[in-house]
C-alpha cells in the first residue's frame, strides 16, 4: 500500500516519523505546500489545503491509517500519533483533514467483517477520502437522538455494489441528513449511524459504510460548507439521503450494533486525536521560544528576564506533562486494551485541556503580536489559536468524555482499594523501548471492570520514587510532590466510594472529580514513565537532557501538584533547599538549552519525536 516516495524515504530514513518530518521540512525551510504565509492565506479564503493533502498522499499516509491486517502498515498506534503530531505541528487544519480518514474508517477496524476491512483498505490506498457521520443537526453529541433511518429493502439496485460476505442479499434504504461532518463533500464514502428500529435505544442504531459512487443519482446531495471561527478551511459540511440504497454488504457489524461499534471506535479515536493538541504545543512553545529569545527589553532579551522564564518554564512543564499522558494512552492502545474507555475518556479530555492553557499562556506572553495575522510569524499562532479549540470539541467534547469516566467511578474506587494492576500491561504501555503487542480490537470493552491499572500503580510507583531519592537519584523535592499527589489520590478515590450519581443528573461535584482523576492518571503516567526509562537514557548518554536528575518528573509533578490544589509549602520540608518554584526554573533552564541546540524538550528519543526544532 505504499507509495513509491514512502518507500523510497524509507531506505533513507530510519522510521516513517523521521521521513514525514524530513518530507515536510524544518521551520523557515518547508515544503512549498506547508509553508505558513500559504496556510494562513488558504485559511483566510477559507480554502481547503488540497495542495498541502496531496503531499501526505504522496508520501503514503494513508497506508498508517489502515492496520496490517487489512492492507495497511498500520501496526503501532504510538507510531500514528506521531504522524499526526508531525502534521499539525505544521498546520492543524492539514492535520485534521487529512487524519479525518482514520477517524471515519476506524469503527470497521473494530467491528467490520474481513472483506469489507479489506475492501476499505483499497479504497484508502487508491487515495479516498472517508469521513464518519454521526452528529445531526439539533442532537449534538447526544447519539441516541439520531434521526437519520435505515429500513431494510428486499428489491437490490440493478447498480448496487456486489454483496460481500453476508448472508442477506437484500439492501437498505437511507432516510435523513449528517451535519457537521468532516470530510462530507470530499469523501467518497462516509460510515454513517442510522436508526435501524423505530424506538431507537442502545440497540436501536447500526452503522452502514457507504460508498457514495454506488448510490443513484437524485438519492443523496451534500450539505453546504459551515463558517468555522477556527479550522476554516476544512470541509466542515453534511450529507442528506432521500431513499438512498445501500447493499446489505454496507451494514458494518450486526443490525443494533451501531453504538457499541462506535462507541469502541471512539477509544482509539479519541485517544490519536491527542497528537493534534501535542503538534499544537510543539509549535506554540517554539514561537514562545523563539519570541522570548528574539525580543529585546530593558536593554536584555526576554529570555534572561526572571519572570519570563518562569511563563516558559511553566509552558514547558505543562506540555510535558500533556505528552507524558499523550504517550501512555497510545501505548495503552496494545497494552491495555481492555482499560481503553477509561483511558481514552482521560486523554480527551486532559490533554486538549492542558494544552490550551499552554497556548493561553503563550498569548499572554506575545501580547498583541498573537493577535497578528500577517505582521508576526505569518500568522501562525493566530491561525493556530484558532484551531486548536475545535479539538476539545470533536469526538466527544471535554464534558462527554467526563461523564464517561464519571460513570466508571464505582469501578475505579474498588480496582483502587484492591490494589490490583496489570503489572505486565503498565510496565509495557510506559516502556518506550518495548514492542508493541498486536492490538486485538475485540479487546475493546465499553467498561474497564479492573478499573484503570497506572492508578492503580501509583502508590508502588511513589514507593519507588521514595526509595531512589533515598539513593540520590532523585531530589527529596520531588519524592514530597509525588507523596502529596498519592495522598491526594487516595482522598479522591474514598471520594469515589462514597459518593453515588443518580439515573438522571450528574452533580458538578462529579466533574470536579473526573478532572482531578485525570491528573492522577497524568501523575502516575509520568511515575512510571520515569521509573521504566531513566536508567536506559542516562545510559545512551541522554544524561545531560530533561532526564538528568529527574528534572522533568519534577517539573511536571510540580505542575500537576498545582492543579490539585495542593498547597506548595505543604509539599516538603520548609527547609527544604528545592523551593516551590524552582521546578519551573530547571524546566526553563534546560528548555534554554534545547532552544540554543534547535529544539524543545520532549520524553522521547529524537527518532521518537522528530522534529521540535526552532527556527535558527
């Protein structure tokens, strides 16, 4: 499924994120499709980046969007995030048209029967757009309210596409329209849930897969394109069918399935959105960078004024912590799979969320120049703070994904106080040297009956943090933040225990603690990441990187701490040399040092991450 370019920049490059990375160019050398001053003036026409599109085709992304098993390369979930991290590093508005094919085509990775997996498959490679319609005018997120109807229909179109492996030969007639879809004009097939019973309900709704090529003439018609304040140059529109036929091969899984498929679709989906907020940071935290390092003031440069380094380094532990999370839902994709509607939930609705405050941050740091849509930067950061808010919102919005984890919090107390893990499933979700194992989608589940295993960890981690501070290798300091976080974390799951929703309503107490659960997740993430990987970067001389002495870890507990609410003077001794705000400084020391060498810090190696580089 590979294109001859893909496979010809693999013989050069190492991995497929080092040869996209290499393909699309370094700040100030881009390819000519990806340079910014004509992104943001295809966004200003609200123009759709067909040119920039065509050079992902070229290169063969596609292929990463459909697993092996179905044609495609894609075997590591890790590896995709970081494809689309490497896009919307670039532009958000490329990075979300382009990613949308995954996005629509991943409920028949789930669910779908082999032929028609494989069928999908070809149709990527040969270049076709796919798109996933499931929101309708007036429902928003609410799935159940769904009114477009599927009715089944003896009499099969002469022109209907051949029946592949069902037993049914009949065919489906499609009522209704999809709005606000992505990739709706352009895409040539669209997966849509429709109304397969009257009453709808849980197994009311099924999921047809339909090639819009097969349908006759005068039976569907595409929506006008929607105005957006951010991504405008997407193809943000709908689709309407008026007895549109569809082959009875279409129905993807069993009549009634639809929102279960989908709903299993969504935890991979959501969790590879994360890559669009870490592009996202990667390029806002470069523009802080290179503004603070570029700026004069006072005589100086903003970079060697105190507060300032302080705003940097909070940006850079923030990030941090938002790839620290990023990374290990991925991983979870094939280590634990099981747990994926808790970790998905987590990692929609935190990362997004902590990299909006780093791109807040940054605005305030710019100042009007953020503002600036030719002036400053060919107004990448305006266009980019745009766009970035509409990730919080698809695939489920912040709150959504919120109620999905605060409906598992009685299984999540008790997993807690049973103080049980998948030791084997954590140890290779955090292990960034080891293998994935081969995802099984039917290990998809709608609740994670264990709970979530790197909670679970974070005691025994904070144990070991305990002990290798004791040793020296890392500051008391940090072993005091994690201990206050533990403490913070048993409090919130007694909370868990003791607290019960109703049928109906969901107290905003509930989502006060899904929010404060999610930087638990985040802190035990970074715990373990830590404790699985310090002792091979030191070892392959990346001792003089964020990895030295556990600066990272420390900067991002620092953060995470913060937004507990715990109180920093209760976080050590008083005495103590490491002051409350000295993790923002080390942070910011060490970012200075990456932005000198032409990069901000990241967890991962540079194969891992290519590329963060500033502009020289």
């Amino acid at each position: 499924m590979k294109s001859r370019k893909a496979e010809r920049d693999r013989h050069v490059h190492a991995t497929a994120v080092e040869a996209l990375d290499s393909e699309l160019g370094a700040p100030g050398n881009e390819h000519a499709s990806f340079r910014p001053a004509y992104l943001t003036e295809l966004d200003r026409r609200e123009e759709f980046p067909s040119a920039a599109c065509a050079v992902l085709d070229d290169f063969g992304l596609n292929a990463h969007y459909v697993p092996v098993g179905s044609g495609g390369v894609l075997g590591d979930y890790a590896e995709l995030m970081q494809l689309l991290r490497t896009v919307a590093r670039r532009d958000l508005t490329v990075a979300v048209a382009h990613g949308k094919t995954f996005l629509g085509a991943a409920s028949v990775w789930v669910a779908g029967r082999p032929q028609q997996a494989a069928r999908l498959g070809e149709l990527i490679a040969d270049g076709a757009v796919v798109s996933w319609g499931l929101t309708e005018r007036g429902h928003g997120s609410d799935l159940l309210a769904g009114e477009l109807t599927a009715t089944p229909d003896n009499a099969a179109p002469d022109n209907a596409a051949p029946d592949h492996g069902t037993p049914d030969h009949g065919s489906w007639r499609l009522n209704g329209e999809k709005w606000l879809i992505n990739n709706a004009t352009r895409g040539r097939a669209v997966c849509v849930l429709a109304r397969t019973a009257p009453d709808g309900g849980p197994r009311g709704f099924s999921l047809f897969l339909v090639d819009k090529q097969h349908l006759t003439d005068g039976s569907w018609r595409t929506l006008p394109k929607v105005p957006t304040h951010g991504i405008r140059g997407a193809d943000i529109s709908g689709i309407a069918f008026h007895d549109a036929r569809v082959p009875a091969a279409a129905l993807v899984g069993e009549v009634g399935d639809g929102i279960e498929i989908v709903l299993k679709a969504l935890q991979l989906t959501r969790t590879v959105c994360v890559a669009l907020s870490l592009g996202a940071a990667d390029t806002a935290l470069r523009i802080a960078v290179d503004y603070a390092r570029d700026r004069r003031l006072y005589g100086r440069t903003l970079i060697e004024l105190p507060r300032i380094r302080r705003i940097l380094g909070r940006i850079s532990a923030a990030r941090l912590v938002a790839e620290a999370t990023g990374i290990v839902a991925v991983r979870s994709v094939h280590a634990l799979t099981g747990e994926m509607s808790v970790t998905s939930a987590v990692a929609k609705a935190l990362v997004p969320d902590l990299v909006q405050g780093v791109v807040d941050r940054v605005a305030e740091l710019l100042g009007v120049r953020g503002f600036l849509e030719h002036e400053f930067a060919d107004g990448v950061f305006a266009k980019l703070e745009r766009d970035h808010r509409v990730v919080a919102i698809f695939d489920g919005n912040t709150a959504v994904n919120r109620n999905v984890l605060i409906d598992q919090f009685p299984l999540l107390a008790v997993g807690y106080r049973r103080v049980r893990w998948d030791e084997a499933g954590v140890r290779h979700a955090t292990d960034l040297d080891a293998r994935p194992a081969e995802f099984t989608p039917d290990r998809l589940a709608l609740l994670s009956s264990g709970g979530c295993s790197l909670v679970q960890s974070l005691p025994g981690a904070v144990a070991r943090v305990h002990a290798q501070a004791a040793e020296g290798l890392l500051s008391p300091r940090t072993a005091a933040l994690a201990e206050r976080i533990k403490e913070e974390t048993d409090a919130l799951h007694k909370e868990l225990e003791t607290r019960q929703r109703s049928a109906r309503t969901v107290p905003s107490a509930a989502f006060a603690r899904a929010e404060r659960y999610e930087l638990c997740y985040a802190a035990a993430a970074c715990l373990q990441l830590w404790l699985a990987n310090a002792p091979a970067r030191q070892a392959h001389g990346e001792a003089q990187t964020v990895w030295r002495d556990g600066l990272w870890l420390q900067a991002c507990l620092h953060t995470i701490a913060t937004g507990l609410g715990i109180p920093l003077d209760e976080a050590g001794e008083a005495g103590e040399a490491d002051e409350a705000g000295e993790a923002d400084e080390a942070v910011y020391d060490r970012l200075a040092e990456h932005s000198l060498d032409g990069g901000v810090p990241t967890l991962l190696t540079p194969r891992q991450a290519e590329t963060t580089r500033s502009t020289p």
